[in-house]
C-alpha cells in the first residue's frame, strides 16, 4: 500500500469473474466509483457490465490482457482511477506491478512492493521464516538448480519429496515423487510448468508429509502497527494440488493450536513489515506438528469463510487499509465473534470433469441459476462463454450454519439448488464429498479424494433406461425442427396409425438407438433392445418438466441448443446429442486408434516426440497447458509417429488432430 495513503474515489478493479464482482460491489457499497477492465475475451462480461465504466486491454490470452501492466497502467490514467484493487491471481502478487503502481501515483491496494517481493519467492521466504523462528517443512531451496544437485538434495530429504516452484504457488509446477527413478522426469515437467506460468523455472524441494492437513490463517495488518489473525481456514481437500473445499474452523484444530498458529503468523507478518490482507498457510502433520509453507499476499478466494464467522467484509477492510485508517477491530474483539460464529464451508464450482481427472473444460452455459439460501460469488449469466484461456472456478457457494453438521446439511442442499448446465462441472461430485461419512466425521486430509474418490469410482455410470427414455422424450418433444413443422399431437402420426420414429442419440458419449412412438400429445411408447416402456410429460414450464416414466414421477430441469438437450435427473447432469439425422462419422477415440485429439481447447507447450519415432504405450507425447494447468497427453498403443499435426505454441481445439501413431 506503499507510503502514500492519499484518498480515492476511483478504483480500477485489475482482474475479472467473480472477484471483480466482488470487488466492485464492495467498493460501489462504500460510495467509490470502479473501473472494470477486459481481454477481447470478457468484452460482454458481467463484471464489465456491473462497473461504473469498463476499459479495454489487449487480446484474451493473459499476458495480453491482465498480465500486461503497461495496458492496466493506461486504462487507470485514461479513467481517472487512483486506486488498484488486483484482486487474486494475475498481478495480485507482483511486486512489480506494485511498484509500477505507485511510480505511477496509484494507491496499490495489496501489501508494499517489498513485502510481496520478500514472500514472493518460496525459497527466500522460507529462508526470512526460518529466521524468525517459524516452523518450515525440511527441504531444499538454494542458488543450485542443476539437475544433478536436486537429485542429491531430494536423496538426501528422503523421498516421497514434494517439487514446488519457487515463484508462484495454485498447484501449478508442483509434484510428488514416491522414488528416485521417477525424480528426473517430474523434475522436468515441474520446470516447465513453472517456467509456463510464472516465467521462472527456479524449483524448490521439501520433505512430503503424509496425508497432512492444509491449514491456513487469515492475517491483516494496517500502517499503523497493528496486526491481527482472524483464525484458521482448513483447505485439505485437494485434487491436482489445488483447493476444492475450505471450511473454518478447522475440525482439527484445537483453541490452543488456533493461538500457537495465530500467533506465529503474526510474527510472520511483522518480520517483512506487512500491511493488508495476507494468508500464512501450514502444513499440519497427523502427529500434531505444523509446518509454514507460504504466504499468500493477496486476498484468498476462500476468504469468505472467514467474513461468515467473523461478521466483517475484508474487502472493505482492504480498501479502508489503503486509506490510511487502523484496523477495524483489535485481536481480543476478533476472537468473541469467532466463538460465536457458527461454522462455514465454501465449495468451488468449477468447469471440468471429474471422471477425466478434472480436465477444465470450456464451453457455453445454456443455463444458470445460483442456489437460494447461501452465498454465492460468480459472474455467471445464461450464455456466458467460459473460455479457455482462464481459471476454471467459477462460482464459490458458501454455506454458514451454527455448528459443523449445520454447515454441512446446508451445502448439501445448496448443490441440489445450484443448476449449471451447457458444460461439464464438478458440481455433483462436490456434493458426494460433502456428503461423504468421512468429510461429515471431519476426518480429511490431503489424500481425501485419492482414497475416497479414485480415479475408478469417478467413471461415468453407462445411462440407465430412464436417463435414456428422458433423453428419448426431451429430444423428440422439444426438437425445435420437429416443433416448427408439426404440432405436438400429430408428431408421428399417420392415417392408418402412429408408428414408431427413430430416435439416435449420444447420451453422455454413449451411442444409443431407440424407437418412440406417440400415444397422445403428452405421451409415447419408447422401445430399444431389450425394453419398452411409457413416458408421459406431467407438467411442463420454464426449462422444468414433470416426467412420469412408469409409476415413478422425475422432476427434470433442462436447456436446449441446436440438435442438444443438457438436463438434470435424479441430481445429475446429462448431455444428450440427437444424431438421428447425422452422418455417421470415425471415432478417431476408439479404443486401439492411433489417432490423438485435442481433449480440450489450449496451447501447445511441449512437444516430446518426433515423425517417424518409435513410442512405447503410456509415453508422454505432448503437453497442452489450459486453464492454467498443463495435462500431459500419452501414447495410447505402442507404434511409429505416422503424423505430427501441432507445434508448441499452438491453440488447439477439442477434437482437434494433433498426431497420428500407426500401430506396431
């Protein structure tokens, strides 16, 4: 917040989605004016739409756009701001974007530029911890980067050892590795990874702790010396190295611990001489003992658990800091109301599929609708294109109870409410694991989802007969071809009588052929190999429908686009694509082809292999970084490179062709 804390009435909000959103609702409450800014991407956003005034800044890739300092610098002079508010992610922890800030007579709202730069560096800041007393996790972060020097180091810590980049943190550039044969191949790929999304390929090594939880705490401090916790978030449930569930307080943590944690935070942030709102995160190992291993210098995206048990807006707090005023309220008033808080748990909503190990997905939403009854930060509307040049998250739903099981019960509820269709979300399996006898027994850690949602029991279940008959009924009833030329009771009706229309559909990527047959208006006979039966609409308005297949009434929700109907049955989405009509096409994904698509939109970041190599099955081929993550794609049978069709550096589209392998 550097040293000027002159007032302002104009704050540029660098960032997008739904902490724009956030932001300006904050800044707009306390009689601020905001600024929104935007990729070519994000010109229709929500977050343009809801500012005072919205300003261009380059092409929809990141560094084009929000990573481009020199662009945010002029939307600030041509709009007259005299605040920066970056939000998380992006600039939010530049220490040079800090600086340009106020070289440019911007009050910076984040923490000064060499508080940022101190904890910026996972090396250097666990170097100033361990100065100060602070408890880190055994490892290597020197000047030594080579390959064969961090393969003696991680010998030396003992494996499993844990590969981290220095300059950033949100799982990206981090790998565990179990045994030294493996050490050099993820050695690499960490490196890469790091270099892609931090532009720094500097690694750090630490000692693994089994199955630890991920505890963080909340600190703010003002620049008047005062610097309070606000108590602990516990973010042990992970998948890819990245936060799924955040709750507070943690069920692991005891009023004693809470204070011991409390209070070396903030001898933490007194050390680098900190100032506004910041995030200490630990590893809590099962024998009790915890371990610093960053500082976040930034506002978290799970910092709304922290407003529900506290009662405070830290965003308000954040602009009030930049203002120069002292802290709202002092450590003692924090921890009445954090008795008397209750319990929360926040959820992060995210495009990608679970059952393909959480591959982001991007795509168009045919319909929105945040669930009633808790908080929920998005910038979603109907229509929204969720590109793939971003993070995935996009809505956090945060229930707040009286107690845990409160909490829980509630946020069950809210993700039967929630109602997101048009792409894959991880929505339904959020709600498996709020629901799981372990989560509801507080008994997580990191491994949670690996031990109770493996890979396996992610698989998509084939679509049982009455997902397929709704499929039948929605697609024939609703197709708007069909409905422009013939009113619904003479649809399949002939002079001698009705007969049976071919209904092909891929039903969640399965192929699925069957015959419906009208009975009525609101009713058909649907038949396929090995069944029939009878499906009537009930009632039908507003993307609901009431359908009665058999005795049994199913409640659906659903959103038509083109030849596709996405809908909801029995609390899980499905997407059903009438191929009635379609020419057959090659499924270049048949099980043995040696054809490899694109599984999502992206760029080519690596490129392993040659035309007219040899592969082994299981090797590595390419990577393709989107959404901030890279996802390497594998050799499905053992052969020679017939065809290379991609380049690094390339964007991608899903389906794409890249690369061709003929079979051994």
């Amino acid at each position: 917040m550097g040293t000027s804390h002159a007032a302002f009435r104009t704050v540029l909000i660098a960032n997008r989605g739904e902490i724009a959103l956030r932001i300006q609702r904050t800044a707009q409450r306390l009689g601020m004016r905001t600024v929104a800014v935007y990729s070519d991407a994000d010109r229709d956003a929500p977050h343009c739409r809801a500012a005072d005034l919205a300003l261009p800044i380059g092409a929809s890739q990141p560094q084009a756009s929000y990573l481009n300092i020199a662009a945010l610098l002029e939307a600030a002079r041509m709009s007259g701001a005299e605040a920066v508010h970056p939000g998380y992610g992006f600039l939010a922890e530049s220490d040079a974007f800090a600086t340009a800030c106020a070289e440019a007579g911007l009050v910076f709202i984040g923490p000064p530029a060499d508080a940022i730069l101190a904890m910026g560096n996972k090396a250097g800041a666990k170097r100033l911890m361990e100065a100060a007393g602070v408890p880190c996790v055994p490892g290597y972060q020197g000047e030594d980067q080579s390959d064969a020097r961090m393969s003696q180091e991680a010998d030396r810590i003992g494996y499993p050892v844990m590969i981290k980049a220095a300059a950033g943190g949100g799982g990206r550039g981090m790998r565990r590795v179990d045994r030294a044969e493996d050490f050099a191949a993820a050695l690499q790929s960490a490196r890469s990874e790091a270099e892609n999304a931090f532009a720094s390929g500097e690694l750090i090594l630490e000692k693994a702790i089994v199955e630890p939880r991920h505890i963080e705490i909340q600190v703010f401090a003002d620049a008047h010396g005062n610097v309070v916790y606000l108590g602990e978030r516990d973010c042990s449930v992970q998948r890819r190295h990245q936060k799924v569930i955040e709750e507070s307080p943690s069920p692991a943590v005891s009023p004693e611990l809470r204070a011991r944690m409390g209070a070396v935070s903030v001898v933490a942030a007194r050390a680098i001489g900190y100032v506004g709102a910041g995030t200490l995160e630990f590893l809590l190992a099962p024998d009790g003992a915890f371990y610093f291993m960053e500082m976040n210098t930034r506002l978290q995206v799970e910092h709304a658990v922290t407003e529900a048990i506290v009662g405070v807006d830290l965003v308000e707090w954040q602009l009030r800091v930049a203002l120069g005023e002292p802290l709202p309220l002092t450590q003692d008033e924090i921890d009445v109301r954090r008795t008397q808080g209750g319990h929360a748990i926040e959820v992060r909503l995210c495009a990608e599929d679970p059952q393909q190990n959480f591959l982001p997905q991007s795509g168009t939403v045919a319909r929105w609708r945040a669930p009633r009854e808790v908080r929920t930060d998005h910038a979603l509307t109907d229509g929204l294109v969720v590109s793939p040049y971003y993070d995935s998250m996009l809505a956090k739903i945060v229930a707040h109870g009286t107690d845990r099981a409160d909490a829980c019960r509630r946020l069950a509820r809210a993700l039967d409410d929630c109602l997101l269709l048009g792409l894959p979300t991880n929505r339904a399996f959020l709600r498996q694991c709020v629901t799981h006898p372990a989560f509801l027994a507080g008994d997580v850690s990191t491994a949670f989802i690996d031990r109770h949602f493996p890979a396996a029991m992610r698989q998509a279940a084939v679509p049982d007969a009455a997902v397929c008959q709704a499929a039948a009924v929605l697609l024939t009833h609703l197709r708007k071809d069909t409905a422009r030329r013939y009113p619904a009771e003479l649809q399949g009706w002939a002079s001698s009588r009705t007969y049976p229309t071919l209904c092909r559909v891929t039903l969640d990527g399965e192929a699925i052929e069957m015959r419906v047959r009208a009975l009525a208006a609101q009713r058909w006979e649907v038949s396929w190999d090995g069944g029939i039966a009878q499906a009537e609409i009930v009632s039908q308005a507003d993307g609901r429908m009431t359908l009665a297949l058999g005795e049994r009434l199913y409640p659906l929700e659903y959103a038509i686009t083109g030849t596709t109907c996405h809908f909801v049955m029995d609390g899980v989405e499905h997407t059903a694509i009438d191929t009635t009509y379609a020419k057959a096409e090659r499924n270049g994904a048949q099980a043995g082809s040696g054809r490899i698509s694109a599984p999502m939109n992206g760029r080519v970041v690596a490129v392993h292999v040659a035309e007219g190599e040899a592969v082994c099955a299981g090797q590595v081929l390419l990577v393709v970084e989107a959404m901030k993550m890279e996802h390497s794609i594998a050799a499905p049978l053992a052969g020679e490179v017939k065809g290379l069709f991609t380049q690094v550096g390339a964007q991608v589209a899903p389906g794409g062709l890249l690369m061709e392998i003929a079979a051994a």
